[in-house]
C-alpha cells in the first residue's frame, strides 16, 4: 500500500524475486484491459485518464475474477499492488479471504512525503513496447526517449503528467487514507519509510514480513 509513486510496484516485483510470490497489480490488469477494451478497459480509460480511481464495484469484479481464474496456481502465496485501495474494498477482500481459504498475512504501507512523489511521478517515462519504466533524474535511458531493453519510444503517461499527478494525490488523499486508518484500527497495518534507498525499502520490508 502507499500512495502513487511510493514504489509498491518496484518492491512488489524484488519480493517476487526472492520469495517466488505472484504480483497481482490491479494497474496491469487495467491497462490490459484497456488495451483490450473490453468492460472493464473502457470505464477505466477514463477515470486513469483523469487521475482518478476506478469505481469500486468494477475494481473489485476485475479483481474476484482474476482471483477465481488463477488462485490455484499462486503456490507460494501472492502480493496485492494498487489493491485494496478503499474501505469498501478492503472489506470485499475481507469476504474474498472467508470464501477461498486464503489469509492476508500482512498489509505494508510505504509512507513518502508528497513533495517527493510529484517529482517521482511526473519524471517517469514507460517504453510503449515492453513496459519497462525510466526516470529522467533518477533512472534516465542512454538515449533520451529510447528503452535501453529493447529500443522502444519512451512516453509520459498521461496520468503522470504534473497536473494529473496532484489530481492522483488529491484523490489519494481523500478515498485512500481512510483505508490506512482502517488497517491501523485492526492493528494489521505496517508502515514503511519509503523515502529512502530502494534496498533500505526492501529490507525493511523483509524485516515485516520475516516477523509475520
């Protein structure tokens, strides 16, 4: 958990890595589905298009769905990224945990201050052809606007722009932050300092989890 541009996607797939868990990243499933533009794709498209969350009936059937297809195969446990990102949520996750057996071991917040996640975010740059992500400060490309992977064009998201980054943050701010306060209420809720190293990140995740 944490809000856009702490880095959960990041530290999602570096706990892949280690632990051989599956990343369900509801922000894939979107942009998929987008570009599938099937139900789903086309009542996104324009929510992410604008900075803001999808509505939570269509995020939660997009997500059961995607559970009940695939559960049996997550042998070694998988990592919810962008998801929950609401109460109302949470508490279908809640439901979802009671009808397939599963459990939530832990939910981790990476906590950043929001000066740090403008600059995060509007200076990221994704190639249109393999999905890998750079940043003009902090990852910048050999060539400017060319992947290094594989000599894709670099593009700016349009929910990455300046403006709509603080519409994202706003809307954060608003529907999301409940949700943290809902998890501290539970007592399940651990919070990261996610304004430090990428590998200080992760070993403070590990720490969480190796307590769990």
């Amino acid at each position: 958990m944490g809000p856009p541009g702490a880095g959960k996607g990041t530290q999602a797939k570096k706990l892949v890595e280690k632990y051989g868990l599956v990343q369900i990243s509801t922000g894939d499933l979107f942009r998929a589905a987008i570009k599938e533009q099937n139900k789903f794709g086309v009542i996104a498209n324009y929510f992410i298009k604008y900075g803001y969350l999808v509505p939570d009936d269509f995020t939660n059937e997009m997500v059961y769905d995607y559970l009940k297809e695939h559960l049996s195969e997550f042998k070694n446990g998988f990592i919810l990224d962008g998801f929950p990102r609401t109460v109302v949520q949470a508490r279908e996750l809640e439901s979802w945990e009671r009808e397939f057996g599963f459990k939530i071991d832990a939910n981790v917040n990476l906590d950043i201050p929001e000066e740090e996640l403008i600059g995060r975010l509007s200076g990221r740059r994704t190639c249109r052809e393999c999905g890998n992500t750079f940043h003009i400060m902090y990852k910048p490309p050999k060539v400017e606007g060319v992947c290094d992977v594989c000599g894709g064009e670099l593009y700016q998201r349009s929910d990455e722009s300046e403006e709509a980054v603080k519409v994202r943050l706003a809307t954060y701010e608003k529907q999301t932050r409940p949700l943290i306060d809902y998890y501290a209420m539970k007592g399940s809720l651990k919070n990261v300092d996610g304004n430090q190293s990428m590998e200080d990140v992760f070993k403070a995740i590990e720490d969480v989890l190796e307590d769990k």
